[in-house]
C-alpha cells in the first residue's frame, strides 16, 4: 500500500466547461453539512433512496441537508435492478408533482447505481432539467455509475437502453457507508475498479493485485486510492468523449457479455458488476482469439477477478444455442452499429478498442466461457 494515500478528503474533478464538478472522496461526507455548501440556491430537496438504504442513511443526510432548504422531502424506492423501470420512475415524478417542486428543486441521488440513474433520468427530465447530486452508496457506484452523467433506465428488450446525458453537480462519496455493503455488493464493486488496469493503467492494475485482500477488508486507506484512481480515469475519459461517440466506450469493458447476462437471466438474479467481472474475462479472450495479447493475460485476469470473489463462468442462456441467445441479446447493446456488435477488446495490456468481430469466433469464446 502506498502510504502517501490515505483516507483524508480528497477531490477528483470532473472537467467538462460550465459543467465541470467535483467528486469528493473521504469519511464522514454524507452527514456533514459543510459537504452541501454551494450547490444551486433553491427552496427544496429531495433525497431519492430504497428500502435498503433509507433506514440506514436518509435521516442522516436530510438533517444534513436542512441548513440548506426549507423543505426536505424524500421518496423511497422499490430495492433491485428489477425496478429500473417507468413504473418506479414515475415513482419520483409523483413526489415531485405533489409536492409542487419547482424547477429550482435539487434532487439527491442516495444509493447505488440503480437509484443514481433514476434519480439523475427524472432530474434530466423533470421541467426539462434540474439539478441534481449523487450520494453513491456502493462501491460501484462510487467508481463507476455515479461518475459522468450517464442515467437511464431498463427496457425489457435492452439494458439502459431509455436515458440521457445529463450532468450532476457533485459526486459526494462516503468510505463509512461501504463498510455496510454485503461482501456481494462489495465484490461487484471491485469488478468495476479490475476494469481500469486492462482498459488504462497497468500500475494501477498491478496495485490491485497487491492489495486484494485490503480492498476485500475494506481498509480505509486502499478503498481511498482505489477510488480515487478509478475516479480519475474515468473524469480524464469522460472530459474527452461526454457523449460516447469514441472514446469513452473504452469504459464498457466487458460490458456486452455482462449486460447479455443480466439481461438473459432476467434483471437482478447476477449483480450488475457481476456480470460485468464475467464479461471481462470472455472480452479478453476474445481479445486473445484475435491475436491482441496472449494467453498469460487472460489467466492473470481470470485469477484477479476470481479473487475479488466475483463469477469467472458464464450462465448458458439457453438449453439448445446458448451463444445463439447471448448473441441475439448483444446485438441490442448501444454499441451495436447497423446490427454488427462492437466489443471492447484489449488491444494491448493497458490500452483498449472497439472492434468487431465474427460471429463464429464470438459463439466459440461463448461455449469456451460458460458452464
């Protein structure tokens, strides 16, 4: 562990002009009232949460947020990837409407990734846009779904397939808050921090192997860095391609195996970062099957995501054409050009491309990959 990182308050910043934020990263954040301090002026607040995390830190964060409103309002949300959906949606909208909030109204993101990306969908879209805050409460949504103004939601066909670009105002990430999350929560997190090394920093990725265990206790000081080079890669990405005309899909390694996972088991039965873990290590062989890195590679992956405790074997999707399935569900991912998927593939250790490739090759790396 290198110990000029440590779990003292630090900020990563997100550079994108007018709408560049910050990113805070320490203990203590979530209940300080100093952490809210100049956001835009408004009248009220409202703290979106779900029924996991609402007993645990809504009081919390209201109370901080009263010096700063006169009203603090809250809605809590169903818990699960399942409810990443219009019916839940609306959900927000209601409390919104009821409660007569203008368009000055700032909504706070309080959970993981699934409240992050309604939270920021309704705030893109209510009166056309107010403005919003994220207050992640897992790790992955700390390093990853919080960060960069993707929020959407779930379509029966397609996962994130209906949402928008829109920017929070800051990112406040609380270390104390991780130290509820259920070692499931916690692994798929860590999927999310693997995913930097391959795509951008082999340093970073050779850090992670040597702090495993650490990150796996939940030791302040490696969550810390953990984080914050997580957050820094991905503000770098972010502040070249906002929207995901190029670069930025670098950030979805793995992802296309993952979401067809989550996707063909129905949402909720594998954890996002779950399925995401999976994926990268049938990317990396498809990135070896194409000639790009070699066997060693994919076994050092492999083992890393293994002992961040996260699946390594595929689910078939089907019991006669199991690669027919995943293929028909990838070729719905936001990648997909003209129906040709385009997978993130590891074009060297530390660099990545999107590419196609055959769909022959693809069903081979499929069948090899899963149980």
């Amino acid at each position: 562990m290198d110990a000029t990182f440590s779990p003292a308050a630090q900020q990563v910043r997100i550079d994108l002009g007018d709408r560049s934020y910050p990113i805070s990263i320490g203990t203590g954040l979530l209940g300080d009232p100093a952490t809210y301090q100049d956001l835009p002026a408004a009248t009220t607040a409202l703290v979106v949460s779900n029924t996991v995390v609402a007993p645990l830190y809504v009081g919390a964060l209201r109370r901080a947020l009263q010096p700063h409103y006169k009203r603090v309002l809250q809605v809590v949300l169903p818990d699960g990837e399942v409810h990443k959906d219009w019916p839940t949606l609306q959900l927000i909208f209601d409390a919104l409407l009821e409660n007569a909030s203008d368009r000055k109204t700032v909504l706070f993101a309080l959970g993981g990734g699934v409240v992050g990306d309604m939270t920021g969908f309704a705030a893109a879209c209510y009166m056309r846009g107010v403005p919003f805050v994220q207050v992640p409460t897992t790790l992955l949504a700390q390093v990853d779904s919080s960060v960069g103004g993707k929020t959407a939601i779930n379509h029966p066909l397609g996962k994130n397939m209906v949402g928008a670009f829109y920017q929070p105002e800051r990112v406040i990430c609380d270390l104390d808050v991780l130290q509820s999350l259920p070692p499931r929560e916690l692994s798929a997190g860590l999927a999310e921090i693997i995913k930097y090394g391959p795509i951008a920093d082999m340093d970073f990725y050779g850090w992670i192997e040597n702090n495993m265990e650490a990150l796996l206790a939940r030791e302040p000081a490696a969550l810390a860095h953990a984080i914050r080079r997580s957050c820094e890669i991905k503000a770098e990405v972010v502040g070249q391609d906002e929207r995901e005309t190029g670069l930025r899909a670098i950030l979805n390694f793995g992802h296309t195996f993952g979401h067809a996972i989550e996707s063909g088991l129905g949402y909720g039965q594998w954890l996002h970062g779950e399925g995401v873990g999976c994926g990268m290590v049938m990317a990396a062989r498809l990135s070896q099957r194409l000639g790009l890195v070699d066997s060693a590679f994919v076994e050092r992956l492999r083992t890393l995501i293994q002992r961040a405790g996260l699946p390594v074997t595929g689910p078939r999707l089907s019991p006669t054409d199991s690669a027919g399935r995943y293929l028909e569900l990838m070729r719905v991912d936001k990648k997909a050009e003209a129906g040709e998927i385009k997978f993130v593939v590891i074009a060297a250790p530390g660099s990545a491309a999107v590419r196609g490739a055959p769909d022959a090759l693809v069903r081979e790396v499929i069948d090899a990959s899963c149980d």
